[in-house]
C-alpha cells in the first residue's frame, strides 16, 4: 500500500499501486474535479505533484493534452497511477476562486466606507 496525501484539504488515504490519482481523491474525500469521467478529455482534474517519483511515468495521452504543464510538475489525476508515497497539491476552484476574491473586495470596499474608521 501506498499514501496519497491531498492538499489544501490535508487529507490522506493508503491505496494499491496503479490506482489513479482521481480515484485515491474520491476515496479520501479530496475534492479534484473533472467532467468527462477519467477519459482525459477535458483536462478539469489537472494537479500539481512536486515530487512524481511516487507515480508512474505519464502515458502520450497525458503528455499530448498538458504538453508545456508537464514540466511545472502537473498531471491529469485521472491517468496518473500511484506507484509509490506522492503528495499532490490540488488547484483552488476558479469558481471558488473568484468568489474568493469578489468577497475580499467587498470587505475591502465596506471597510473604507465605514465612517470614522480612518479617523
């Protein structure tokens, strides 16, 4: 058995060597999304890997749809296979993402207009 450590969400689960990534994240409960079901077709399950020793070596199909990301140490979570321990950093939603910062804005804009605040 091999560990699987998700983050941000810092979670983690032991899982059989060739089990994919998107697969050890449904068991963990780390949430990676994709849309196509593990075809590699719409590149929505992309993440980061620092440290690839702990996966097997990317497929063509793999290389072919992230082409350049490959060397800033991304893989699709559905084709790449546990083959060891691997950490795996999963990008913010962009929805969640721009929420975020909408949100952040408001607070900023709210904090400058609260009178006396300055003062």
């Amino acid at each position: 058995m091999n560990e699987v450590r998700f983050w941000p969400d810092e979670r983690q689960i032991n899982v059989r060597p060739g089990t994919t990534l998107l697969e050890a994240g449904r068991r963990a409960k780390a949430h990676i999304r994709t849309r196509c079901g593990g075809r590699a077709a719409c590149l929505m399950c992309k993440v980061k890997v620092p440290d690839q020793s702990g996966l097997t070596p990317a497929n063509l199909n793999e290389k072919q749809k992230l082409g350049s990301l490959m060397g800033d140490g991304f893989r699709l979570a559905c084709q790449a296979r546990v083959a060891g321990n691997v950490e795996v950093h999963i990008p913010e939603d962009p929805l969640k993402a721009a929420v975020r910062k909408l949100l952040a804005e408001r607070q900023e804009e709210d904090g400058l207009n609260v009178p006396g605040k300055d003062e």
